[in-house]
C-alpha cells in the first residue's frame, strides 16, 4: 500500500534507501538518459597497457600518437583515482577508438578495437 501512494503522489520525494551504479528520473517527461558502467576496469587497463607498447606497431603519424598516449595515459590516471569519473574515461576511449579507426587497416589496430568494443 505504502509502495503505490508513492507512485501516485505526483513529483513527490521517494527514499530508495541506497542506490548504486543506478540512475533514477522522475517527472521528468520527454527526457533521456544513458548509463554506462565498467565493470572490469582491470581488464580495460591491461588492454591500454598493451596498447600503449605497441602503439609504435599502428603506423600513425606524430600527432595522432602523441592523442593516442595522451587519452591511454588518462584512462589510466583515473583507473587510479579512488573516485574514477567515468565520463572523462568513455570519452578518451571514444577519442582512442576514433584514433584507432583511423588506423583501422592495420591488424594490430583491428584487434584493438575489437578488445576495446565491449566497453562502449
């Protein structure tokens, strides 16, 4: 009973207790939202690692090496941070990914982008 006089009151505050890696919109008609949570940040830095020895491998020119090792170096900034913002990491992963396409004849830039595909 309690539950449903909390969904019928209108724009009213309802206490959920604690929510994590959730997202809750209410009265908030014609809106959108997106959630993206990683999971196994472990494994994201592992493959960014190996990216970044074999960076070299991906036949890019100076510039677009020097982004590639700027975004994987800042991945990995946060990965450490206690409060990782996972904003700043899916958007070096869509700069890496851009990066990468790019490149994207080249097998070792193929397989990358494939490695990095389930985190997007």
């Amino acid at each position: 009973m309690e539950r449903k006089k909390a969904v019928l009151t209108n724009g009213g505050i309802i206490n959920i207790g604690s929510m994590s890696n959730s997202q809750l919109q209410q009265a908030s008609p014609h809106s959108n939202q997106g959630l993206t949570i990683i999971n196994d940040i472990d494994s994201l830095c592992s493959i960014l690692n190996s990216l970044k020895s074999k960076s070299s491998e991906l036949g890019l020119g100076d510039e677009s090496h020097q982004e590639l090792s700027s975004e994987v170096d800042t991945v990995l900034v946060q990965a450490k941070s206690p409060k990782p913002k996972t904003n700043i990491i899916i958007e070096s992963l869509k700069s890496i990914r851009t990066i990468l396409e790019a490149a994207a004849g080249n097998v070792v830039a193929s397989s990358f982008l494939s490695q990095l595909g389930r985190f997007f």
